[in-house]
C-alpha cells in the first residue's frame, strides 16, 4: 500500500512537473515595463540615492536650529584635590556629580547654511530627476528588445512559409515522380533548397530565443520559466499618422527631459557649493549656553544663609549650585594652508563642469531626438515603398507558381520569385517595427 501510495505520488509530480514545463507566460509591453521597473537595479538605486537627498535635505533644515544635549556623571575621587564645592582642600575619598544640559546656535555665517540649503534642495530635484531619468532609460531599453523579439517572432514566420512552400512543393513533385511524368532533377533541387531553408529556420527560431532571453534578463525574471510576448498590432494609420514639425517635438524633449532637468539641477547646486566655499571666508558668530549644577560627598554652602552644610544632600547640593552661562562667540578666519581657498577654487571648478554637463546633456538629446525624428519620417516613406514592393513581388510569386505547377517554368525561376516575395515580407516587416521603434521612443522623450 506504501509503495503503491509513493508511486501515485511521484507519477503526479512528474505530471504537474510536466504541466509547469509546458506553461507559456505571455507578456505584453505594459507587463514587461513594470516588470522592469519593479526589479531594475539602477533605478532602485537611484532611488536610494533620492532617499540620501531627502536626508540631506532634511539636515540643512535642522542645521538652523540650535543644538541642545544633556550629560550627567558620578565621579570618585582618591587622594588630595581642592573641591570648589567643599571650598577647601580635601585628602579623603570623594564622591561628585555634574549634570549639565546645555544648548548652541550659530547666529551668523557668512549665509554659509542658507546657501548648503538651497544647495541641498537642488540635489534633491536632480535625485528626483536621476530617477525619471533611469525609468526613462528601462522603459526604452524594454521597448527595444520587445519589439526584437516582435521582429524575431515575424522572421521566422517568414522563414516558416518559406519552408512550407518548398516542402508543399517538394511533396508534389515527388508525388509526379511516382506516376513518372515528374524530374528527379528538381526533386533533389528542391529537396536541397528546403534543407538549407530549414537551417534558415533554425537560424530564425535560435534568434528568437536569444531576444526572448535578452528581454527576460532586462527584466531580471527567472529564466528558467517559459515567456512569450503577445501579438503587437498596429495599423497602417498608425504607423503613417502625420509627424508634428522637428521643432516642436525637440522643444518638448527638452522641457520634459527628466536628465536635462536632473542636469540643470546639479548646476544650480555648483553654484551654492561655490557661495558657501565663499562664505566659509567671513567671520562666524556663535552664541551657547548651559545649565547645571555640582554635588559634592564632601558637602557645599548653603547660598541663602551663608553657612557650610556638610551633609547636604544630593537634591539640596542641586539647589544650592545651580547656574546659568551664556556665551557670545566670535571666529575669524585669517589662515589655514589656504583650505578656504583651495575649497573655493574646486568648488568653482566643479560648477564650470556642472555647465558643460548640462551643454553636453542638451547636445545628445538633441543628436538623439533629430536622429529617431530623420529615422522615422525615412521609414514612413521605407514602409510605402515595402509594402508596395510587398504587393508586387507577392502578385508575381503567384504567377511564377502557377506556371511553375504546370511545368511552364524551371525551378530556378521558381526560387527566385519565392526569394524575392520573402525578402519583400522582410523589409515590410522591419520597416513596420522600426516605425513603431522610434514613434514610441519620441513619445517617451516627450512624456507621451
């Protein structure tokens, strides 16, 4: 009964195995986006590193606040010393405390923390900005091995019809052949043709998998599991709808572009660097205080009468030292090895390198967008003529193997119109899917 009960369990886990194995998750672009999103390295560090502009926001905030700390200590004390509470030199075994509770503010600065503030919320916008900018740069490189994997799964389609006609023909001439009015010279012609064409095939569904495995590791997703993307359908409408003039989709770029902004933030960052590297020059006025009191094994005067209480207690020792201290401070920097001014030179520096940042930043965008736009409107026009080609090469195919099922043509004839329908189904493919390639991308440059 054991055996019988182990056995049935095995063969149900072999079976549920096998089911699991069979199972296809297919995936469309908005899935494989947030997919991207939700495990993408990158952006979950630039999203640390907002949480560290957040900080260091919320620091120069409090940086304008005063300080406020409590300290409290029980001391022993061997041999001689003077007890200033005791108000005499003692030799015995002494027992004090010091409790404190004390308070500082930095009055004035030479602005230095108004400007590590201001300096402060720019790294915050531009963390912001670094985030948009990697969720823009996921969903671009998702859009680019999607739509591979869309161009992959067409090819092989292609190629699959082409193995298909030439096996269809195949079967036929070895069917003419059996009641003898075939040519075995075109069998075998055939025959080797499809061959290589099967390798085509290979080729096609090996490359398929390779995109397929490219677009699940951008994802970060298990590779074990078995994925599939599902049908992209577009129309021709959209794929020819009217392009809005360069200029303005340029100008839409830039206004929205997370990485021009996250740019321009670090500049205006440089600048307040540099301000407070500046002020670091003027003088600095602090102002402090405390309260606190003193204990003593060895007893204290008692303020309202006067006299000496030797066994005063804790509570009353409190009572009678309490004071109060304020203090007004000034710092003037005359020299430090030149620090100030070293720190003042590279702030500079890095502020210079912030402006040819954010310059380089609106050159590549613009090298960017005028490329996919000069891309896009060539394609359009790739698309009309592929797939007037398309039409033209598929209408002569049909000719060709009518003509060639009669015996009226020759094999080669044959296979070079069924090459050229297939290298027409090619291009009219790619043309589709590099218009849909680079309309999307404008729109995720313009933040449609």
């Amino acid at each position: 009964m054991k055996t019988f009960a182990l056995s049935f369990f095995l063969l149900a886990s072999i079976v549920i195995n096998a089911q699991d194995a069979n199972t296809v998750t297919v995936l469309t672009l908005d899935d494989c986006v947030n997919y991207a999103l939700e495990n993408n390295i990158a952006l979950k560090r630039a999203k640390n590193g907002e949480l560290i502009a957040k900080a260091n926001h919320f620091q120069a905030i409090m940086n304008f606040f005063p300080s406020l700390d409590a300290s409290a200590n029980y001391d022993f004390f061997f041999g001689n010393f003077f007890d200033q509470n005791a108000a005499r030199q003692v030799s015995e075994t002494t027992n004090s405390s010091q409790p404190r509770l004390r308070s500082g503010m930095v009055l004035f600065n030479g602005f230095a923390n108004q400007y590590n503030l201001k300096q402060r919320v720019q790294e915050r916008k531009a963390a912001e900005e670094n985030v948009k900018n990697t969720q823009l740069t996921v969903e671009t490189n998702i859009l680019f091995f999607y739509l591979s994997v869309a161009t992959s799964k067409e090819t092989m389609k292609v190629s699959q019809d082409r193995v298909n006609n030439l096996q269809e023909q195949l079967d036929r001439e070895l069917k003419r052949i059996e009641v003898g009015v075939g040519d075995p010279q075109t069998a075998y012609q055939l025959r080797g043709q499809l061959s290589n064409e099967k390798l085509n095939l290979t080729n096609a569904q090996n490359q398929l998998r390779s995109n397929l495995l490219l677009l699940v590791q951008e994802m970060q997703l298990d590779t074990e599991v078995a994925y599939d993307i599902s049908t992209v359908e577009v129309s021709d409408e959209d794929l020819l709808l009217e392009i809005d003039p360069f200029d303005v989709v340029l100008a839409e770029s830039l206004n929205i572009n997370p990485q021009l902004k996250g740019s321009e933030a670090n500049l205006e960052a440089s600048r307040y660097a540099l301000k407070g590297a500046r002020a670091s020059r003027i003088p600095t006025f602090n102002v402090s205080g405390s309260l606190g009191s003193n204990y003593s094994s060895n007893g204290a005067r008692n303020p309202e009468n006067g006299e000496f209480e030797e066994d005063a207690s804790f509570s009353d020792q409190m009572e009678f030292n309490k004071f109060e201290y304020v203090n007004f401070s000034v710092s003037i920097p005359i020299f430090n090895q030149f620090q100030r001014s070293t720190n003042a030179q590279v702030a500079k520096i890095n502020y210079v390198n912030a402006d040819l940042d954010r310059q380089s930043t609106v050159n590549s965008i613009t090298n960017t967008v005028q490329r996919v736009y000069l891309d896009l409107v060539a394609g359009q026009q790739t698309y009309l003529s592929a797939k007037e080609n398309m039409e033209a090469q598929d209408a002569s195919f049909e000719f060709i193997k009518r003509r060639f099922d009669v015996g009226n043509t020759d094999f080669n004839a044959y296979l070079q119109s069924l090459r050229n329908k297939n290298q027409a189904e090619f291009q009219l493919v790619s043309s589709k899917y590099e218009i849909l390639f680079r309309k999307k991308i404008l729109d995720l440059y313009r933040g449609q």
